[in-house]
C-alpha cells in the first residue's frame, strides 16, 4: 500500500523518459528517494542467497498462480483447498466479501502487472491475450466500487503501464494498441454512476450492468460509505484521465476528496471511518491509520507524487501530524475520537495498519516507522502471521489471517530506506511462515485461526498481486528486473503507474483553497530532497538502536512501559501528565500542575492538553454510571441462585434494565453457532438458548432461535479463556438495521463464566438461570435444602463483587476470526465498518488501574505493578459514593484561572463539525 520503490544510491534522479517540471521532478522522485541511504546494517546477505530467496518466491508464485490458472481460470479466485474456482452466486454468500468478485476473472487482472516485474513476460503475453479474449465486464452483478477500482481498474491500468513499456522495448507486446485501456476505460464509465450524489460521494456499490437505483440494480439505496472508501479513487481515475484524456474521471476522484477533506473534524483534523454519503455527517466517529480510513491517507501524498499537486501534499501534512500528535503512541497505533482525540475508542489494532511504516517511509517519517514495524514483526514471531486484530497487550483480537500483504510492503520500503539487512531476513521469515503454514497442494490458503494453524478455503486475488511482488523486489537487485521500478509508482494494490502521467493531459489547476481555511505549520512540509544524514544519520547501528527496546515487548505485553522509559532516558525528564493517571492526593502530580502554563510553551501544551482529558475524563464518568453489566444467576439445584456470572448486556432485544427478568432452563442451539435456521427448535422452544459467538452478526443469531421459540439467549465467547474479570465487558450491538422485530433479552458471556453454565449442564442436565439487570436474592427456602458451604458463599460474593464492574464495549459478532472487516489494503465495507466494534472510552479511564492494562496483564512488568498495587490500594480508601467534582476539589484553586481555556473545550466539545 506504499510508495515505488526507491533507489539503491543516495541521491535524487530524475527518470529520461519524459521532461518533467520542477515540481513534478521533486514530488515524484526526491520524495520517494528521498529516505533511501548507503546504510551499513548487519551482516550483509551474500548475493547467493538473495537469489536463493529471490528464485523462492518465483517458485512460490508459481505454485499460487499455476494452480489458480488450472483449476480456477475463469473465476475470480481460487479456493484452495477444495481445488476450484469461486464463482459468485455459487458458493453460499460471505456477505460483503464476494462485492469484490465480478465475475471478471478477478486474479488474472490483478496479477498482471506482478508478471512482468516478477520477470514473466511471456506470461504476461498470454495473461493479456486471455483477458481480452475471455472477460466480460458487463455482468448483471453488484460490486464494491471501492475494490472494483483498485483490483481491477487498477490491474489493468498496470497491465497497459507495462504493455507499452515492453512494446517500446521492441521484444515483445508488439500486437498491442492499448486495448486493456480501452476495457479500463469502459470500466470507469461503469463506475461513473456511482458518483450521483450531492455531497460528490460514491455509492459504496453498483450494478455493472444496471448502475444505481434502478430495480434491476438491486443497489443504490446505501446511505454510507467508508472513508477508505471514497477517498481511494485518485490515482486510478486521475491515471485513467491522464491516459485516455477523459477528464471526467479525474474530476470526480477530485471531488470526492475535497468534499472529505472539507468534513474533517477541524480540530482535531482527522476523519471519521463512515460518512453519510448524501449529508456528509460521520456516522463512525472514531479514527485510526488501519481499517476504514488507511488507504485515504495513502493516497493523498501519493496524488501528490504522481500528479505534482501541492494541495495533496498540504492536506496529508495537516493530517500526518494529527496521526502523530494523537493516534501514534509508538511503537502501536491506537484509533481515537475525532472529536476527543486524546481519549482511545479501542484497545486493539487491526492488522491493515500494517501498511503505515511504509506510508512513513515515503514521508520521510523513518523513527516511528521502524518502531511499528518492529512491534509488528514480534507479534507475527510470536503467532507466525499478523492476526487480523490483537490488543495491546498482543493477544489475539481476531485470529484470522487471509494472507495479507501490508506488512510485506513496510518490510520493502523499510529495506530500500535503510539498507538494513534485518529487513532481508524478516523477508526471509515470511517466506518461510508461507510456505510452513499456508502452503496447500493447489495454493496457499488463508489462515482461519493463527492460534490453531487452521486454513480457510480462500486465496484472495491481493495475495498474487501485492505479496509476491514486494517479496521479490525485497531481495532482487536492479538488474533482476527488466524496467526501472523508479520510473513508477505503486497504487494501494500495488498495481504500477507511470510518474510522467504528471506531465500528461493535466487538466486545468484549480485554485489551492487548502491553505484559506488551514494553519499550517511550514516546517512540517519538504519542497526538497531532505539531508540524508539528517533524516537518517549515517549510522550501521541506528535502526538496531531504535529496534531493540521493542525486541521483548510482545512477551513483555509492556509496550507504554518500555516507551515512557525510554522516552524518559532520552530526556531526562519525566513523561507528561495524563488525566487518566492524575491523583489529587499526591503532591507531586500538583506541584506539575502548578508548573503548567508558566514554565514553558512545552508545559503550557502539556497543561492545555491535560485539561482537555480532564473535561473528557469527567463526561465520560457520568456516561459509565448509565452502562452497568447484566446477570446471568445460576438458581436451579445445587446452586440456588449463589453463582452470579457478569453478562454483557444487548443494544436489541428485550431491555433487562426496564423489565422483569426473564427465567428459564437453558439449551443449546444446533447449530450451536446459532447462524441460521435450528434444527433443533423442540429443544430449545420455551427455553434460554445458548449460543456461541461467530460467524454472523449477533442480531441473526437473536432472531434465529427466537423463530425457534426460545425466551432468550446467551451468547459464549467462542475465545477460549477469556473472562469478565480480565477484560471489559462487552455490548452486543445490532446488524445496522431495524432490530424492532428482536423481541426476546440477549446477554454475552466470557468463555471462562460460559463454561461454568455448559460445565453445570453436563453434570446435571437440567439447569435454570436468571437474566436480569442484576443479581436477585436467593430463595431461602431452596437454601434450607442445601446449605451453602463457606466455599459456596465465598464464591457467591466473588461473583456478585464481579457485578459490580462498570466498563462496556459496543462490540458486534465481526469481532471474531470468521468476521473481520475484509477487504484488500484498505478497509471494510460500510456494513462492515458501521457494526465494526467501538471500545468505550472508559476502558481507558474507569480506573488507573485499566488505564495501564497493557502493562499489567500479564504480571511481566514488576515497578509498573507496583505502582498501580499502591495507586489501586489509595483509590479503595476512597467512598465510592465520592463523586468527580469532589475528588477534584484540591485543585480547584489551581483549575480557577483555567476556566477560560475549559469553557473553550467544552465548546469545542460540542462542534459538530
């Protein structure tokens, strides 16, 4: 999802093939060489194995493609372990997934271009020659737009970029006469229609043959769309225009970016994941560089590069060092709200983030790049590939890996600007982890687990079009590859455009109205090459510098521990105060209090930053309160109601918190997955079904076994281990639509407190529970038949103190390895990402204690536990009943000649721009 790639040499060229203009000379070249330095690393890889390596991926590449060809060709793409092809409509639906399959032979196209730079130009001969002759883009079928213009506009965009290359070189290609521009520009007519909205937004979806709106389209009534989605048009659409001189293309992307940018939160100036398409409104209101929004960000410094724009540039700028001041708390980076960017909206990062080193690198950003890479690089040590989600702590959030390139790319970019031979051998462990786990006789399948190693019957088209390319370029040496890689650049699906479409058919320049409405800070742009030795000293020892206090932090799960450390040796000084670790009752946090605002501007950001948090902190508190955890209470024989497990309420569904609890004998659903109709229903009717989490959305599986006839249903964490009383508690959101219809309670439980419920079935059949809002007192009478033993009594109060917890997460059932937002480098589609999980904000502020859980899960990290025991230890001497205001009346004196400043966050609080 990063730029082409750089030169071997230190200095700045400019390719022969086309005059070029200053500007568009230096944006395209001096900033994509910019980082690239005569570097001495580690022990240097000997030539030999690099071509042992280099010919490995061929081979490999081979092997996937091959086997596509003979047992998939025609259909998009190959399912690997059952050896056929995926035909849509054929196989059961995967939902949003298959709106990237057209029946366009969708691996064909995106693999031209890989091909030729993988050096297989006969191949390739044969490839264009199939194309032309065999698809068809004229099918009555509903596509995502956004996967659509990278896989295939894209791809044959990047197959005509070197089909005329070749030609011009005399050898072969010479029947060709632009024919796949013609079918790319037939293709951006088709998706033209999408584009018929008033704010200038594309439709997420359209009909190939229909367009919108009409009945036969089946499509057009979408209301949002992703920001990824619509802000990753630009270099296809402006390169489309550039080749063909249609300048409608361009002139759309353009708009769709404007009318983005001019949506931005303004002062935070980041951008929400959803938008309403027609009013402009976020619907998703968080943010992150990974899933949703990642390729926006992408592409706006690369339409600087490819087109010479200087309002790309200035545009990324402004939000790169909103990414930095806010979502970047290296080595990991973690979404926040647009409108309150200094509070977290989760505590896990997906793994499409894994594309922003490489971003970095091509800003010229090398620090934190090798920094995120490096932590990357450990968590796929520790489970052979990226999981698609993981925490903080590194555990998996979500185990699915489907062969994702992204980290392949950093890897590249992070080679070219070092020189480091470690890159080299991380290149090396992800060949081998392919060909250990992926590897299947017709392919390599995608991992549905990580933690078990189990496959997934899919091979997605972006595995032959990205992986193999940054692999192989990763260990070629320029005269391995036929053309100059430098004279292009890479799409976000790696497809290659040629940099002097700067120079071609430009349209008229609009006015740079950027800078009107945007202070910007000048330092923060680069008109030139930088200084190597400034930007990367001349140092064989600096990357390793900067890697090796990450080396342990994935087993150590310390990462903020390590940094602020780290941060602290290297200032001397200590780490800003944050709200979240503030106690009124230590005098050293008001003495830093006192100092804020009068010592220096540092301290005065600092001051202004930790009011913000303060103000954010105590509306949160307040929103806590209305959140409160439901019950699940064991009351039938022998428990009698003294086991109380913590269950996560619903946002469907019959509301515990307002109506009388339900109570019934539970069952178990088959399909246990509860995902479609139960063949079950004489077992479960009149009963609380018991499900488990996966697979589909946790509204279907409510209405699933409420047609069975059950009263309820319980939810179990299909992430064996998990438990209430080491993670947040979670609420069950719905599918996006209307969940009216949803008329039964539905609460979650962890796998540890879903255990015991299964764990009591087993020994005594039948087993009773209660739903409540909360715990209800036991029947006495049932008590007088079996006593409680002290054991019994103590476990009954461990469980109802576990009641009392008051942190909830929005979650839906995606967060699971069979549902994660699926999509190429970017981002899930909108149904996706407007169901994909939000982590309150008081997960990361109910306490201090969780404010630090990812240095403190696992024990590993002795003077930070020690630190929280003491901090815990002063918060239990408190009242619980002690409100926010109270607590904080020690330093209202010093908070009185803030009113100003706080009046202004509130108001800011309130923008809803």
């Amino acid at each position: 999802m990063s730029e082409a790639g750089g030169g071997r040499g230190c200095g700045c060229r400019v390719p022969q093939r086309a005059s070029w203009s200053p500007v568009a000379a230096t944006a395209a070249l001096c900033l994509v060489l910019a980082t690239s330095v005569c570097a001495a690393g580690a022990a240097p890889m000997s030539r030999e194995e690099k071509q042992k390596l280099g010919n490995q991926v061929l081979e490999m590449f081979d092997h996937a493609y091959g086997n596509y060809m003979e047992h998939a060709y025609p259909a998009d793409e190959l399912m690997p372990l059952t050896c056929r092809g995926r035909v849509r409509g054929q196989e059961p639906s995967r939902g949003d997934v298959d709106d990237a399959l057209g029946k366009f032979s969708l691996t064909l196209i995106d693999s031209l271009d890989t091909l030729v730079v993988l050096n297989k130009t006969k191949e390739f001969e044969d490839a264009v020659r199939k194309v032309l002759r065999d698809v068809n883009l004229d099918n009555d079928v509903v596509v995502s737009v956004f996967e659509t213009n990278i896989r295939v506009l894209g791809g044959l965009l990047g197959g005509h970029s070197l089909a005329i290359m070749l030609k011009e070189k005399g050898e072969y290609m010479q029947w060709y006469n632009d024919e796949l521009l013609q079918m790319a520009k037939q293709l951006g007519y088709k998706l033209l229609p999408a584009f018929n909205t008033t704010s200038g937004l594309p439709y997420p979806r359209i009909n190939l043959k229909f367009g919108i709106r009409k009945p036969e389209a089946r499509t057009g009534t979408e209301t949002d769309t992703c920001t990824a989605c619509a802000g990753t048009l630009i270099l296809e659409f402006a390169a489309l225009s550039r080749f063909t001189g249609a300048t409608i293309f361009e002139e759309y992307a353009r708009k769709a970016l404007d009318f983005l940018w001019e949506k931005r939160q303004r002062s935070s100036n980041l951008v929400g994941v959803t938008i309403n398409i027609h009013t402009g409104d976020w619907v998703r209101k968080d943010s992150g560089v990974g899933a949703g929004i990642d390729s926006y960000y992408e592409y706006l410094l690369k339409a600087y590069v490819l087109l010479g724009d200087d309002s790309f540039l200035e545009r990324f700028n402004t939000h790169y060092d909103a990414i930095m001041r806010y979502i970047s708390q290296p080595p990991l980076l973690l979404d926040v709200h647009i409108h309150k960017p200094m509070l977290n909206a989760r505590t896990w990062m997906d793994a499409l983030l894994a594309f922003f080193p490489g971003l970095q690198v091509l800003k010229g950003d090398i620090r934190p790049a090798i920094e995120t890479h490096e932590m990357l690089y450990q968590v796929i040590k520790k489970h052979n590939f990226l999981p698609e989600a993981f925490t903080t702590d590194f555990r998996v959030h979500w185990a699915q890996h489907p062969l994702r390139p992204e980290f392949a790319e950093s890897t590249y970019f992070l080679y070219k600007a070092t020189g480091d031979p470690y890159y080299l051998e991380v290149g090396k462990t992800l060949i081998e982890n392919l060909n250990k786990y992926a590897r299947v006789p017709c392919g390599f399948a995608a991992m549905k687990d990580v933690r078990t190693g189990s496959h997934e019957d899919r091979m997605d088209s972006f595995f032959l079009a990205e992986m193999f390319k940054y692999l192989y370029l990763l260990f070629a040496d320029k005269e391995d590859i036929i053309f100059d890689i430098e004279d292009y650049i890479f799409t976000t699906e790696a497809h290659l455009l040629p940099l002097w479409l700067s120079t071609t058919n430009r349209s008229i320049s609009k006015k740079n109205t950027t800078s009107e409405y945007t202070e910007l800070d000048d330092s923060n742009f680069d008109w030139t090459c930088p200084n190597t030795q400034i930007l990367f000293p001349n140092d064989p020892l600096y990357a390793q510098s900067i890697r090796e206090p990450l080396k342990n932090v994935v087993d150590k799960s310390c990462p903020r521990g390590i940094i602020r450390v780290e941060e602290s040796l290297r200032s001397g000084a200590q780490p800003p105060l944050r709200a979240r670790d503030f106690m009124a009752t230590n005098p050293e946090h008001l003495e830093i209090l006192k100092k804020m605002g009068a010592a220096s501007s540092i301290d005065a950001e600092d001051g202004l930053r930790f009011m913000q948090e303060m103000i954010e902190l105590s509306s949160q508190q307040q929103k806590e309160q209305q959140l409160p955890p439901r019950a699940v209470q064991i009351i039938s024989h022998p428990f009698f109601g003294r086991v109380v497990l913590t269950a996560g309420p619903a946002q469907f569904g019959l509301d515990l918190s307002k109506h009388k609890e339900t109570r019934g004998f539970v069952a178990s659903s088959k399909p246990y997955n509860g995902c479609s109709e139960l063949t079950n229903p004489e077992a479960v009717m009149g009963k609380i079904a018991l499900i488990q989490r996966g697979q589909c959305m946790f509204a279907e599986k409510a209405r699933n076994i409420q047609n069975a006839g059950a009263i309820g249903g319980i939810v179990i964490d299909d992430n064996e281990g998990s438990s209430s009383d080491t993670a947040p508690l979670f609420q069950m959101a719905g599918d996006g639509k209307d969940t009216d219809d949803i008329k039964i309670p539905m609460l979650f439980l962890f796998s540890k407190e879903g255990s015991i419920i299964l764990d009591a079935i087993r020994e005594h059949e039948e087993v009773e529970v209660l739903l409540s809002d909360k715990a209800r007192d036991r029947d006495p009478e049932m008590e007088n038949d079996d006593q409680p033993s002290s054991e019994n009594d103590s476990q009954n109060q461990s469980a109802e103190q576990m009641l009392s917890l008051p942190q909830t997460v929005d979650l839906v059932d995606q967060e699971t390895p069979e549902n994660p937002p699926e999509s190429d480098s970017e981002s899930p589609s909108p149904a996706e990402t407007e169901e994909a999980a939000s982590v309150a904000p008081s997960e990361q502020i109910s306490s201090s204690t969780e404010s630090h859980e990812t240095t403190s899960l696992d024990g590993e990290c002795t003077d930070l536990d020690n630190q929280l025991q003491e901090q815990s230890e002063t918060e239990e001497d408190s009242s619980p009943n002690v409100s926010w205001g109270t607590k904080a009346q020690p330093i209202d004196s010093i908070l009185a000649d803030w009113n100003e400043d706080i009046e202004a966050f509130e108001m800011m609080e309130k923008d809803e721009l």
